[in-house]
C-alpha cells in the first residue's frame, strides 16, 4: 500500500470535505423537496426550540446570519404560517417567535428525515467505525476552523 504524503493529503482531504458537503446539500434539498421549504426554511425550522421562544436576534445567531437575512427567512414562515411572531408587551420592538401547530407538525417531519438519514448513515457502520468517524470529523472541523491548523 502507497503511503500519501502531507502534500498528498491535503488536496484528497479537501476532496472529501467537499464530496461529504456536496452530499449533504443533495440530500437536504431532497429533504427540503419533501416539506416543501427552501433550504434556509428548512435551516431556520430546524434552529427552533420545538416549544421555547425566540426573537430574531438569537435565531439569527443560531444560523449564522445576519439579523436582516434572518428576518426575512422568518418573515416567509410567517406568512406560511409556520411561524407566529409575538410583540412583547414591555417592548414592542422586540418580538418573539414560536413554531404554530403546523411550524410543529413541520418540526417533527424535518428531525424525523434528518434522523432517518443518520441511521441509514450509520447502518452502514458498525459501532467502532463510527465512533472513530465521529472523532476523524470532529477533528477536520476543528482543524478547518482553525484555518488549516491541527493543534
């Protein structure tokens, strides 16, 4: 068996970060399809607590966006009425959000899929082979957002 080098490496590991990635995209838009939402719906649903509230702020955060992205992603759940949007009686720029019954019956459809796609995952793993995955990848992301460096 040919030993890669560092310089192999680098490029094969890439390559596989973005095949994982590509996949994962695939397989959310086809999870998307089945809902019916956009991919950022589908992100923004599944950043809801199942019963808690949140304001678009801490929505925002959870993703990763800015507060104006966010609130337009809200805004087109509101109006799907996936989302109601509360104005607090202290405040009323400040608003909060709950998933409306049907936002709920979404909710559970989407961790439904989600962890229906983990155990097809996993199933073609035995317990040590995914356990050791789990570490590998939690390795390379800790490695990426580092910028490329393995501590």
């Amino acid at each position: 068996m040919k030993v890669a080098t560092k310089k192999q490496t680098v490029p094969l590991l890439i390559g596989l970060v973005r095949t994982i990635r590509d996949c994962c995209q695939r397989k959310e838009g086809e999870m998307c399809q089945q809902i019916a939402l956009t991919s950022s719906q589908f992100a923004c649903l599944l950043a809801m607590p199942e019963t808690d509230a949140l304001n678009v702020n801490q929505l925002g955060e959870a993703m990763g966006l800015s507060h104006s992205r966010a609130s337009r992603i809200v805004d087109s759940l509101v109006r799907e009425g996936l989302l109601d949007r509360q104005t607090t009686a202290n405040d009323r720029r400040q608003q909060h959000l709950t998933l409306t019954s049907a936002g709920r019956t979404k909710w559970h459809k989407a961790h439904m899929l989600l962890m229906e796609c983990e155990q097809k995952l996993l199933s073609q793993l035995s317990a040590q082979p995914s356990r050791d995955l789990e570490e590998a990848l939690k390795t390379v992301i800790k490695a990426l957002m580092q910028g490329g460096r393995v501590k």
